[in-house]
C-alpha cells in the first residue's frame, strides 16, 4: 500500500502540473490523490493500470464539476448512505438526494469513458 501511494503521489507531484487542465483549476493534490487511491482501492487490477484509469476518471469529472461542486456532490453521494437518524437529514432531502443520482452517473459515465470497470 505505501508503494501505491508513493507511486501516486510521485505521479501528480510531477505529471499533473504539466498536464494541468483548466477544468481542473482548483482541485487540491490531496483531494486528487485521496479519489485516485479510493478508487484504485476499489478495484482489483495492475495498479499502474488503475492508478491511469482512476485519474482519467477524475479528470473526467474535472470537465463536468468545479472542485467545491465535486467535493459538494461526492460528499453528499457518501454521506447519503449514512444509516440511521445522521442520515436521514440527507435521504429525506429531495435536493441532496438529485445531487447524489447525478454525481453517482457522472462518475459512471467518466468511467465507462476510461474503460473503467
């Protein structure tokens, strides 16, 4: 696990500046390398393989999401499935819930677009 890490943060602390896209304007490292290795977390496969798919994935949703409307929606679509009463503020709201439905079909698309599985 640390040699994923390391890989990853070797992988934005070098390429990601250069491949920096405006879409991406804002988005933290730590907030990139934290989706990156959820992600690859995840999955099973060669972990070079998914650590490229997983950020073609939020690259992805770099062209939809502003980085505060990414870290608004992908808290709400976890936060969402909190059981009990902690949830039940966000499961009741019809708001919260369209917001989780989109994101959660946008991360489905971007990753049908890296031929993610």
């Amino acid at each position: 696990m640390r040699l994923i890490s390391y890989l990853v943060i070797v992988f934005f602390s070098f390429v990601a500046p250069v491949a920096h896209s405006a879409e991406m304007e804002g988005y933290s490292t730590v907030l990139r390398v934290e989706f990156v290795l959820e992600c690859m977390r995840d999955r099973e496969g060669m972990r070079y393989e998914m650590m490229h798919k997983c950020s073609c994935v939020l690259d992805r949703l770099g062209e939809i999401y502003s980085a505060r409307e990414f870290v608004d929606a992908s808290t709400t679509s976890k936060a969402i499935t909190i059981s009990g009463e902690r949830g039940a503020a966000l499961r009741d709201n019809e708001q919260a819930k369209q917001v989780a439905l989109a994101f959660r079909d946008s991360v489905k698309r971007a990753e049908a677009d890296c031929f993610l599985r």
